[in-house]
C-alpha cells in the first residue's frame, strides 16, 4: 500500500458512491489503473464493503443508546442482542463491562423495554446519545510507517 491508496481510502470513506472517473482525477491516475488499484484492496480485504449511511429519525429511530452490561451470560445475551431489531452494534470488551451495545429506537418507552429484556443476561448502564459524529475517515498516516 503506497500514498495513493491511502488517498483512495480516504475518499472511498468519504464517500463509497464516487465514481471510479472522479475517484481517477482526485489521485491524478486514469480510472483503470484507480480500478485495479481498488480491486487489489478488496482482494487484500483492506477493504471489506460498501455500505448506506441510514437517517435513522426518517425511521422512527430518534432514540440512540449505548447500553454496558457486567454480563452473567455472554453467550446469551450475544444472541439476544444479534436477534434484536433496535440493535445496531455489539462489542465483546475487556474489562469491568463486559459488553457495550448501541441501540437506535423509537422512544424511551422502547428502550424501557429493551433494557428490561436484556437484563435477564446482565446488569445494563445506560447512556443516551446527545450528540457526535460517525463514520469518520480512519487516520492512516501511522499504518504507512
């Protein structure tokens, strides 16, 4: 991986939708060599998909959470959370918590209800987003040294 495919990262995060034309001229290539060059990172798994950013408040999903559980069981709650339709991630940590999952849903009354569904697998503390970002381009400046 040189400079030039750092560039092509850093504009296919920003947007995965641009041309391979534009994506050619922004990098100063023509765009079958810009191409080949993203295929080469597919094939490496650098990249690993393509993906639609979703307005969650145009679906009723104005309410997002992140929910930490000391889990009393793991496997369980895994499963509950992977079935759950409000889930939108789960990560397995290290550390006093044992899980951190990120829910979007329609109200606090859904959330009410989620937490009190998952409690059967752990102890939750709870955290409404007030606000932040997402889906910032990763710095790959240290991955080239």
């Amino acid at each position: 991986m040189d400079a030039i495919d750092e560039q092509i990262l850093r504009q296919l995060q920003l947007n995965a939708k641009i041309s391979m034309k534009e994506l050619a001229a922004f990098v100063h290539l023509s765009a079958p060599a810009v191409a080949e060059r993203v295929k080469k990172l597919e094939e490496q798994n650098i990249i690993e998909g393509y993906y639609t950013k979703i307005n969650l408040i145009s679906l009723n999903r104005s309410i997002v959470a992140l929910v930490l559980f000391k889990s009393s069981d793991c496997k369980k709650l895994s499963q509950f959370c992977h079935s759950h339709p409000d889930v939108l991630e789960c990560y397995r940590v290290a550390g006093e918590i044992s899980y951190i999952v990120k829910i979007a849903t329609a109200s606090v009354e859904t959330l009410e209800t989620f937490i009190d569904q998952a409690m059967l697998y752990g102890t939750p503390s709870t955290n409404i987003v007030l606000s932040g970002y997402e889906n910032k381009p990763l710095s790959l400046n240290n991955i080239m040294d």
